[in-house]
C-alpha cells in the first residue's frame, strides 16, 4: 500500500488536516507529523537553538513541537519506518498565493520534502472562513496525489495547489504571481508601554496577469503551480560572469592594506 505523510502549519489536529486525511485513508497509509501548535509563516526555518520535543497523538499520529519543516525531518529520519511515496502539506486554512509562498510553511514543509528526494505537494483553501468546509479540496489533493504516484514530479519540483472557496470545478496550471498585496503595520501599546507592530495585508490595486495563480482563484479555478528547488536566475549568472574579474581584485586590495610581517 502507498506510504503517505500529512503535515501543515496549522497544527497536528487542525480541520485541513483532518479532512486531508480521511479523504485518503482508502488510497493509501497515512502518517500525521505536524506541529504541536500553529507556526504559519515558519516557511522552511528550522530549530537549531533548542530541543524539538515530539508526542504521539494516535496510531501513526506525532505533534511536533517545532516548525513545518522540523516536522518532515524528524518523520523522515525517525519517525516513519520506511521513506514515504508523497508527502502533502495541509489543507491550509487560507491562500498561499503569489509571493506569499515565501513565507509560507506550508510551502516550505513541502520544500523539505522535495529537497529530500520525495514528491511533495502543498494544499491551501482560499478561505478564512471560521468554518470552511475544507472537502471539495480534499478531493483535489487526492486526485493529484493519484495523478504524482501514477506519472511522477520532475526532478526537484513540488506543486502548489489553491482552491478557491466558491470553486467552479476548473482547474488551471500556473505561474507564480508577483506580490498583489501591502504589508501593514499597526502600532499599539501594550499595559506596560511597550510598543508593538501588529502585521497585516491590504490589497493593492494592479492588474493581475491572466496566467498566474490569483488570476486563476479570482476566476473560481484552482491553482496548480509547480515551484522548483533551484531559484538560480539563468540569465543573470551569464549576464554578470564578467564581475568576477573585478570581483576577484577586492582580494588583491585587502592584500596590499595588510601590515607587513614582522
């Protein structure tokens, strides 16, 4: 039977989750590792300074105290018996569209599977509904779960996958979108008056390019967009080459400043 591996950024009993999960328990063996508790835009960080803390909460079930990404290697390298066949990020309780991903652990678990040599997938629902129904995505991420077992990724490529809330059935493969949104920063003071930043989006007016994700979400479509490891900007590696010359004489200067030895 396929060996598959759930995680997210929401938390080891967030609903996403448990709707991903029983939409695949006839296809294959599901394993839970998520975090303990929610670590949204965690990205790919991982904890170095302290010890990742790990609980089992049911058969094949573990909340990690840690980030998204700390989750898939202590399942990789401890927790699983053997390598699983996919690993799938989610359902996440809200978009992770354009440059967004950045931040996103949910992406960033899925990166990890990825640089480990697994198929990975990572599933967001555009909605910030207190109780979204998180089933029409469920049903997605199993189909293109089947579809990566049956064909297979790309060498060191992972899909990201938005469904918007009022979904249409239309599935469309995108482009990553640039950044539509502004970050803003309210300020505050707390009872002992100290001051703090609560960070938020706003949405910005700009066109969105009709083959990118959020164009896809704004048409009632889901987005497919498949990322790669390598961000290596081809055409610059070419374009700048000829710094390295310069470059290099930045050596020879540091040489000529040094004191002589004595």
């Amino acid at each position: 039977m396929r060996q598959i591996l759930l995680t997210n950024d929401d938390g080891y009993n967030a609903p996403g989750l448990c709707a991903l999960a029983e939409a695949l328990a006839d296809f294959a063996e599901v394993s839970i590792v998520a975090p303990s508790t929610e670590r949204s835009g965690a990205a790919q960080s991982l904890t170095l300074r302290q010890p990742i803390v790990c609980e089992r909460a049911g058969e094949r079930h573990w909340a990690v105290d840690g980030t998204p990404a700390d989750c898939v290697i202590v399942a990789l390298h401890k927790l699983l018996p053997q390598k699983p066949d996919l690993v799938i990020s989610g359902i996440n309780h809200g978009a992770n569209l354009g440059e967004n991903i950045y931040y996103s652990g949910t992406v960033g678990a899925a990166r990890e599977a990825a640089l480990h040599q697994v198929p990975a997938l990572a599933v967001s629902l555009c909605s910030k509904a207190p109780n979204a129904d998180f089933s029409a995505s469920a049903r997605l991420a199993r189909s293109t779960a089947e579809a990566v077992l049956r064909e297979g990724l790309p060498e060191g490529v992972l899909l990201s996958i938005n469904v918007p809330e009022a979904w249409t059935g239309a599935v469309r493969f995108t482009r990553q979108s640039k950044k539509i949104t502004r970050n803003q920063l309210s300020e505050g003071r707390d009872p002992r008056g100290r001051s703090y930043f609560w960070l938020t989006e706003q949405k910005i007016d700009c066109d969105v390019e009709p083959d990118t994700d959020y164009a896809a979400i704004f048409g009632g479509a889901a987005s497919v967009t498949p990322l790669h490891l390598d961000p290596t900007h081809l055409p610059s590696l070419n374009h700048l080459s000829h710094w390295a010359k310069m470059l290099e004489g930045a050596y020879g200067s540091r040489m000529e400043r040094a004191p002589a030895q004595t």
